[in-house]
C-alpha cells in the first residue's frame, strides 16, 4: 500500500471561495508552485478524465539555479487527469512524476476533501509518497509553502473584516450577480436563503456574499423598510476613459446620471467612477490649474479624462 501523507488547514472563508482557487484558471495561478516559481495554465477541464494543462516555470535567479544545478528544466509542462470531481466537497487527481532524472516515471494522486466546521473551512488535503523519502519531504515542503499562498490568496478574497451590506428589497441576488459581471474578478460567494413562513418565497437569497476587485460585500433582502441614498456610495477608481465608459453605460442603463462622476443604478445604489488620471493630478497637480480642473468637473456628469487634462493645462 502508498504511504500517504495529510496535511489539515482551516481557513476563514467560504467553501465556494477555496473551490474556486482548486478548479479555475485564475485561482490555480494565483498561488500554485513553490515561491520562486510561477504557474500558466493553458487548459482546464475540470470533471471525472478531464485534464488540467499547466506550465511551471522557475523565475527568481536562485531557483533557476537550482534547477540546473539539478539537471532539471526551468521550465516543465504538466499535465493531470481528475479522477473525482463533487464540487465544493471533494477532488482527486493524477499527476505524473516524469521530471527526475533517472527515475522512471510513475502518478501521484493528491486528493483535497472540504467541510464546514464552525471555525470556518477544514480542508484536508492528502498526497501520495513519492519515489524516495527525499522527493518525499521535498514535496511536503513544497505543498506547506503553496498552502500558505492559498491561505495568503483567501485573506485577500476575503478582504477586510469590514464588509459593506446592502439592503434590498428582494433584488439582493440579481443585483450581486450584476455587479460581480461588471468586473474581472467579481464572484458570488455564499448565498443563504429563505425558507417556508419567511418574509420573502421560499428559496429566495437572503444573504448573498460577493467580491469586487477584491474587496468584500453581502447583498441582504431584508424588505422595503430602508431606501438607498446617495450619502452612501460606492467609488471605483477607473485606469482610463474606457474603463468609465464602460462601467457608466452597464451602470446608468435603468438608472440615472447625476454630476461630478456619480449616477445612481437600476437598484438605487449609488457610484462614483473616477479615473486614475484625475486623481494624479490631484495628488501631484499645482497652481491654478487644480481649480480650472475642478471647475471643469463640476460641470461633468461622467468624467472626461481629455477634457479634465485639457483644463489644468488652461488650454
């Protein structure tokens, strides 16, 4: 029988969230490989024979080093085939060992199996030997190090403690959903509905959990009790004009434009875009050419980089 090896971890997050960072594209290269190394993954398929295609490649001067020294490659494509797939539960799969020299190659298969305790997610993650007791510790020194950047990458998905909530009036979901489609890391995490002889129809989202651009939000359908207003809102710092563009158009459509950079949303929300450029020139901008920039705002409603330049400069 394969000795096996188990590593335990518990982390302050969702179950959705640690999932995400085994099965996708983006959370894979997140943090797999030992520091020092980094990890593109050209294919991902993520079901019973399907495969994950990815390439490691040793980046920082002592691990190439290292690998040379070695006789290894900088550089090894991977491929595994997943042998269990029971989303948010459990995966196992199979990666073959064909990267020693002199060792005749032969699989491994890892297994990671996810619960909930009331601490937050247990995840115990169990790995096949490998060929000699120094490839052994090898590779439990190399999974202690990627563990911790996965822990490393969920304090960053979870953000802050601090998580703004927001009261809906049973839109809590669509609207969470709506954000998350508006950028390129947004994600719905846990959902907790309602049930029979509640406020709202059974199964609607009570409490929906959601990221953008990293930082952490809930989504509460808590009833027509409480109104937005534009004393709360939420401001997107934007790299460019397209980028505002893009998030005004998404945003205003149902809703209503207001001045300075703000509009309010189809669901009452209020929002700021503001462009990277108009806040260096606040930061580095001098003279008179602050005040002609802001008097040219004030007369905005969506930001126009090109017109906000224009004005400092007193063009």
């Amino acid at each position: 029988m394969k000795k096996r090896i188990t590593l335990e971890r518990t982390y302050r997050a969702s179950i959705e969230d640690v999932w995400e960072l085994w099965t996708t594209k983006d959370g894979i290269e997140s943090w797999w490989g030992p520091d020092g190394f980094a990890v593109t993954v050209s294919k991902i398929d993520v079901r019973v024979d399907g495969e994950l295609h990815y390439a490691m490649a040793a980046v920082e001067a002592d691990k190439i080093a290292f690998m040379e020294k070695a006789g290894m490659p900088t550089v090894t494509e991977h491929v595994i085939r997943y042998t269990e797939v029971a989303r948010n539960e459990r995966l196992a799969y199979l990666h073959p060992v064909d990267f020693v020299p002199g060792v005749t190659a032969y699989d491994v298969e890892t297994r990671v199996e996810l619960s909930s305790t009331a601490a937050g997610v247990r995840m115990a993650l169990t790995i096949d030997a490998m060929h000699d007791e120094l490839w052994t510790q090898r590779a439990v020194a190399g999974w202690e190090m990627e563990l911790g950047k996965l822990e490393a990458r969920l304090t960053k998905v979870r953000g802050s403690k601090i998580a703004p909530c927001l009261w809906f009036d049973g839109q809590a979901e669509e609207a969470a959903r709506f954000y998350a489609s508006l950028f390129a890391d947004g994600a719905i995490g846990a959902i907790a509905r309602y049930g029979e002889g509640m406020p709202f129809p059974a199964g609607t989202a009570m409490m929906v959990e959601f990221t953008l651009a990293g930082q952490r939000f809930q989504a509460l359908n808590g009833g027509p009790q409480y109104k937005f207003t534009e004393a709360i809102s939420l401001s997107v710092r934007c790299a460019d004009q397209a980028e505002v563009d893009r998030l005004w158009d998404a945003l205003t459509t149902g809703g209503k434009e207001s001045q300075c950079g703000w509009l309010v949303d189809r669901y009452g929300v209020s929002w700021q875009l503001v462009p990277d450029a108009f806040v260096e020139l606040q930061r580095t901008g001098k003279g008179p050419g602050i005040g002609r920039m802001f008097q040219a705002m004030m007369g905005m409603k969506k930001l126009d980089v090109a017109a906000l330049e224009k004005a400092y400069r007193g063009d």
